[in-house]
C-alpha cells in the first residue's frame, strides 16, 4: 500500500463537514470523492472543501475511485449494505456511530468486515476527546487505583441544530431508529462506562421518559423519549448514565471513582481533576482543599491553552486524533483505536437499554 491513502466519503450531511476538513489536515491520506443520494448535497460538499469529484451513485464512486478508506457518514439504516459494498471492494471503513440498528446488525458488520481481513472503526470520537487521554495516563500510572463506580453524564441541546432537525419532520431518520434520539447519542454516554467497565454482559436497569418540550404534533414525535437513566452493575464496577435533554447549562462529564482518587472529567470545558482527599487535618484541611482543587483545575487549563497554541484545541480535536489513528492501523498494521469487542459491547448495552424501555417514553 502507498503511504498516502486514498479516501472517500458517502453522506453528506452536518457530521461529512468534520470529516472532510480533518482528512484534508493530514498527510498521509487524500480526500478523492464524496457521495450523496441528494445530488446538491454532494456538489456542494465537493464545492466548499474543493474536493476533486462527487458522486450520487456510490457503487460507481467504488469504481472509479478505487479507494482505501471508506467514510460511511449515512443514516444507521443503510450502513450495513454500504460497509459491505465498500468491503467487497476491497476498503478499509470508517462507520459513523451508531453502528446499525442493532446488536445483531452490529455483529454481522463486524464479522463481514474481519472476514474479509480489512479494518473498521466507528465514530466514537469522545473517546479521544483530551480529557480521556489523560485520564488514560493517569489510570496508567495509579493514580485512581481500582476503578469502583462511574458516573457518566451527556447533555444533549433539543434547541441546536440537529435538534431542531429531529423536531422538525416526522420523517427524520432518528425516528425511526429503534431507540430513537437516546440511540443517535448514547454512545458518548456508554463508552466513557466501558472505557474502565471490562464486563462482557453487565446487568442492566433502564428507565426512560418523556419530560417535555414542544407536543400536540400529532405524530411520532410527540412521544420522543428525551430523559433517560441506566444503572449499569459488572462483577466489580458499577456505573450510572444520565442523558438529559433539559438540565440546562448544557453538561457533558465524567467521574471516576477509585481506590487511590475521584478523577473528574468535563467534555465541555476539557478539564480533569483529581481529587485525592484532604492530606492536612481538620479545618485547615478543608481550607486548603479548595486552594489544592484550584490549582488543579489551573495546571488543567493551562494544559488547555498549550493545546490551543499547537492548533489542537478546537471542536473536533477526538474526531481528529480517532481518524488519525484509524489510518496509522491501516498504514502500519497498528492495532485499532476502538477495538470490535468494544463496538459490540456497547451495541448489546444499547439493545439491553431499548428493550427495557421500549413503550415507556409516551
């Protein structure tokens, strides 16, 4: 294989943008295609990002193109008939989360792809975000002991542009995902659980409502679950993951709980704490504590602010990293950044969750 590889891209819709600019950032891989069965989508993605060649047909994209990487960034309905077009074509793909509709859909991708001996990885971004690498250092280097409990917490914004989309047509494709909104978002919820979760099958408790927000449209999306709760229990770490859809501000974080420290994490700020107790006696210790988790807080923000003079503070820093590692995989015949036991794992969670709660979100 060439030290450049080929690359396209079928879907171009909000997520294709993020994609796109962060391909054409490295050099090692060229951005030959993209692909739309809307053919203004396609040219416009083409035109803006001056990408040499767009397509509505994809087969014939294969073809011509004869690429190494495929970017599936379509609706989880027609992923697997996509991977599969890409793989007999003899590609390596990059799946948008989530996977397919579900456990038994996720599996059959996985193993087609294997089979035919190339790779795959799927949009699980978040997992690449700064504030998880650190914390893989800092498991790595004991500093949180062994993991006890986790908390993994995803706000989700109804009033943002995606969200306005899945309010606005009863047609949306979330709609018809069999876990709906909860399913197009959990993942982020789920793989900050299974980073430090190592159960094959953990017992599961779901529950899931309707809290409020626009009604009276007098279709499927009035009974659009948006609150969710999942208490998550494995031989040794248990976990619980909220998505909320009102708490306002919007909130994305994580914390881990150890033996040695609480390790907190916040997705929206980039910010890691450790917290390890207080190390003076009495009151003057609980003076101190607050002195001690502000500096913490500051050494994070300065970590920050280096990142931003490298370029490498901005919205798609985990997409970057993850895509970047997806293809050193396939150029060295490195390991995967998500491994597929891990793509699966979730996807069982995720069939557990909507099972659970399936009928009870009216």
């Amino acid at each position: 294989m060439s030290s450049e590889l080929k690359v396209v891209l079928v879907g171009c819709g909000q997520i294709a943008d993020g994609h796109v600019s962060e391909i054409q950032k490295l050099d090692n891989a060229a951005l030959l295609a993209v692909c739309d069965l809307e053919p203004v989508m396609a040219e416009q993605l083409a035109v803006r990002y001056a990408v040499p060649h767009h397509y509505t047909d994809y087969q014939k994209m294969l073809a011509e193109q004869k690429p190494d990487v495929v970017h599936i960034c379509t609706p989880p309905g027609s992923h697997l008939p996509l991977v599969k077009g890409a793989v007999d074509a003899g590609c390596h793909v990059y799946v948008e989360k989530p996977l397919a509709l579900d456990y038994r859909e996720s599996t059959e991708l996985v193993d087609y792809v294997q089979k035919a001996g190339r790779k795959l990885t799927i949009g699980h971004n978040s997992q690449f975000e700064p504030p998880i690498m650190e914390l893989r250092d800092l498991v790595a280097r004991g500093v949180l002991g062994d993991c006890i409990h986790i908390e993994s917490y995803y706000g989700y914004n109804m009033g943002g542009n995606f969200g306005k989309a899945i309010l606005g047509s009863p047609d949306h494709w979330v709609h018809r995902l069999p876990g709906k909104l909860f399913q197009n978002n959990i993942n982020h919820m789920l793989n900050k659980i299974t980073e430090l979760l190592p159960d094959e099958r953990p017992e599961i408790r779901a529950m899931a409502w309707k809290h409020g927000g626009p009604a009276g449209f007098g279709d499927v999306r009035d009974d659009l679950g948006d609150e969710l709760r999942v208490v998550i229990r494995g031989k040794d770490v248990s976990a619980y993951g909220t998505f909320s859809s009102h708490v306002k501000p919007v909130a994305q974080f994580a914390r881990y709980y150890g033996t040695e420290s609480i390790i907190h994490l916040d997705f929206v700020s980039r910010t890691v704490a450790v917290d390890r107790g207080a190390t003076l006696p009495s009151a003057i210790g609980r003076l101190a504590a607050g002195f001690d988790q502000s500096l913490r807080l500051a050494g994070s923000a300065a970590r920050n602010a280096a990142r931003f003079l490298r370029s490498d503070y901005h919205f798609f820093a985990g997409l970057a990293h993850l895509i970047r590692a997806f293809y050193d995989s396939i150029l060295h015949d490195a390991a995967l950044p998500v491994a597929p036991r891990d793509i699966l794992r979730i996807a069982w969670i995720m069939d557990e969750i909507f099972a659970q709660i399936h009928g009870a979100t009216s």
